[in-house]
C-alpha cells in the first residue's frame, strides 16, 4: 500500500479515501436542485471566459486569449463569479434563477480555499435582505443534518443568529464603528490597536474583523453578519433607513465564511461611481487592467428589478455536509494546494 501523501489523486486508494465526502457533496447538488425547483428558479449557465472579470479589487482573476476564426485576438479572463452575467439575465426578465458555476481566484490555495471551485449563486426579482436570509435558513435546514461538525466545531441548526457588522465591532472590538466613520487612525485608537505603517481603513477593519470578530461567529449557531459599512457594499445598495451601511450580509456556519449576499444594487449611475474608484483602487496596487463592462452597466440603465442575491461556496457547504476537514477532500480531482 502507498503511502496516502505521495499518491497522485487519480490513484484508485486517494479516491477510496474521498469518495465518502464526494458521494455527500453529490446527493447536496441533488437536494439544491430539488430545493430550487419547488420554489421556482431557473437553473442557467453563464459564459466562464469573458471580456471583464468585475471590479472587485482584491480578487486576482486568470488571463486567457480568443483565437478567432478570422485570424484576430481577444484577451479574456475567467470570471470570478457568474454576478453579473445572471444579473444580465435579470434585466432580461428571467425571474428568479441559480447556477452552480465554476470559478477561478488566482493566488488562492489552503484548507478552505481552491483557486478553481464551484460556487453556487441565486437571485430573486423583488426579495429583500429578510427574504434572502429566511430563504438561506430555509434551505440550509433543507439539505443538511439539524447539527452539523466541520473542523472540530459543532453547529447546531436551530436557530440562526443575526448580528450587524456595527454590533460586532462594539461587542468584540469595544468601538462604535459608524460614529468613528472612515478614520484609520479613530478606529485603531479606539479599538487599541497599533495602525501599521501605510495601514489604510479598509486594511484595519478587516484586520480587527479577522483577528476579534470572526472567531466568533458560526459557531454554536450559524451566524448572520449584516449591514456593512457602505465603504464595504461591493455591489450591495445602501440601507434606506440608514445610509451609513449597505444591505449586504455574510453567513458563518462551524467557524467557516460560506456566503455573501447582497440587495443588490440597480443604479447605474452610483455603479459606475463605485467602478471607477475600485479600478483605481486595484491600480494602486498593480492590479491588471481590463475593460469597463460598459455592456453590464448598459443592461443596469435599461432597468434591472429589484433583487437580492447571494454567492455561496458550495465546495465549503459540502464539507459542512460531510465533516470533511480539507477543501481537497470534496474535490474529485483536487490539486495539491487545494488538498
């Protein structure tokens, strides 16, 4: 018998090994398409290489070239989620949709992260923030067991927390984050931290974020993270009630980030605003460069209903599903930094 690191992934005792987590993750795909039809979605499939990968200004995507027929080129790249491509469809008027889409994140490769994984993705014309989270409850309980362990954390499916980001800073980093607003050096004061050298906001928040406050979400129970600062909406639209933060939530279940979502964002014209300054923000830091998606803020002008939506790593829910401890151990044919 080889020994298990030293087998490539395709020898027939590596299988025998992930086979149990892999069957899981199969009957999973089975019981979120169940899940889905009975409610009314769509299951769609959007394009994977495309002229521009979105804005988001610290995700690295993978370049690839089109041949054409004719003799010419075209630079393109693999998307990071299929976000705005569904979005399109949304304008279209495809009513409520999801898709178990293939994505790629160059640079990225641990125990919780593959740069090649599947993410599965929804959205739904007219829901809001409250629709998305119930629907998210609704089919969590749906297709795992009431108790789930993962990495040595045991959640139990009962109950569903609810915690706004500014509720989390007061109680794990003892700050009130709206009233010190954008202000590194307020916010590493306050928080009694010491603000690194050339240290921006979004770079302490996130510290204090990862370091104090995610360690203890999802744990006992799964954890919703609602209402971000509006510096960190993404694609999400402002709170009516209060400008200062954006309707976006993140879902944490035994310890793991598994979703982010979103109601999303229907102006164009704050679209192209928020664009603009993640594209200069990515080239301040050496990101590469790639065309405006006029095509998706022309799609946004024509009119796109109001929507929520969410991107969920299913590759993390299967190893919720299963109890696996590594990303790899879902993966039929995982790579070594994913393993």
């Amino acid at each position: 018998m080889t020994h298990p690191a030293s087998r490539p992934v395709w020898h027939p005792e590596s299988l025998a090994d992930r086979l149990p987590f892999l069957q899981r993750r199969s009957s999973l795909t089975r019981s979120i398409r169940s899940f889905f039809g009975s409610r009314g979605y769509t299951e769609v499939e959007t394009p994977y290489a495309v002229a521009s990968p979105g804005e988001e200004v610290h995700l690295r995507a993978f370049a690839t070239v089109r041949h054409r027929p004719d003799g010419s080129t075209e630079k393109l790249w693999l998307h990071t989620s299929p976000e705005l491509a569904m979005k399109r469809l949304l304008v279209a008027g495809s009513g409520p949709i999801f898709q178990f889409a293939r994505v790629w994140r160059n640079g990225e490769g641990s125990a919780l992260h593959a740069a090649e994984f599947t993410m599965l993705e929804w959205y739904r014309p007219g829901a809001g923030l409250d629709a998305l989270i119930a629907e998210t409850t609704d089919l969590l309980r749906s297709t795992l067991p009431a108790v789930v362990r993962c990495r040595g954390i045991t959640t139990d499916l009962s109950r569903f927390e609810r915690l706004t980001v500014s509720e989390a800073f007061a109680t794990h980093v003892g700050v009130d984050l709206l009233a010190i607003g954008e202000d590194a050096a307020g916010l590493a004061a306050a928080a009694g931290a010491t603000l690194r050298p050339a240290e921006t906001w979004e770079d302490l928040f996130f510290r204090l974020l990862l370091e104090r406050i995610e360690p203890a979400l999802g744990r006992r129970h799964p954890t919703f993270l609602t209402h971000w600062p509006a510096a960190q909406a993404a694609l999400a639209r402002r709170d009516p009630a209060d400008r200062r933060v954006a309707e976006r939530f993140e879902l944490f279940i035994c310890g793991i980030e598994l979703a982010n979502a979103f109601v999303e964002l229907t102006d164009p014209v704050e679209q192209r605003a928020r664009f603009v300054a993640d594209r200069a923000r990515r080239h301040d830091l050496d990101g590469p460069e790639w065309a405006l998606d006029e095509d998706f803020l022309a799609a946004l002008a024509l009119g796109m209903p109001p929507s929520a939506g969410i991107a969920l790593g299913f590759d993390r829910l299967a190893m919720i599903a299963s109890g696996a401890d590594r990303i790899g151990q879902v993966l039929w044919l995982p790579r070594d930094d994913s393993d």
